[in-house]
C-alpha cells in the first residue's frame, strides 16, 4: 500500500508540473499585472485531460492516506 502511495504521489508531482502557467496570471496579482485574471478560458484537449487526471489523482492520494491512517 505505501508503494501505491508513492507511485500515486509522484505521478501526481509530474502532472502538477504539466499543467499550462496558470501560476503566471496568480503572480500578476501581487504584481499588479494588466491581464485577464478572470477572464472565462475553457480547458480543451490536453488542458482538460490533465486538469481532470489531477483531481482524480489527488483524489486518489487523499483517500490512501485516510485507509493507511486507519488501518
């Protein structure tokens, strides 16, 4: 189970690292940036593919821990 833990969690850290430069847009705010923070972007093809498989895997992590915690 700790092995399927840290498969799971070093998936998770590749495909966190995948995802586009949303982290761009975030900086500008402190910043100040003159950009479309919260402009209505939709995900498509490989963007939404790797948002959903994110979710999925940090779904996934959570739930081992709370078995391995209890168990």
């Amino acid at each position: 189970m700790q092995v399927f833990l840290i498969i799971i969690s070093i998936a998770l850290i590749a495909i966190v690292l995948l995802q586009s430069n949303k982290a761009e847009d975030a900086a500008q705010i402190i910043s100040g940036g003159d950009s479309d923070l919260f402009s209505q972007r939709k995900e498509r093809g490989s963007e939404l593919f790797i948002s959903r498989l994110t979710l999925v895997l940090g779904l996934v992590f959570f739930v081992i821990s709370l078995v391995m915690e209890f168990m």
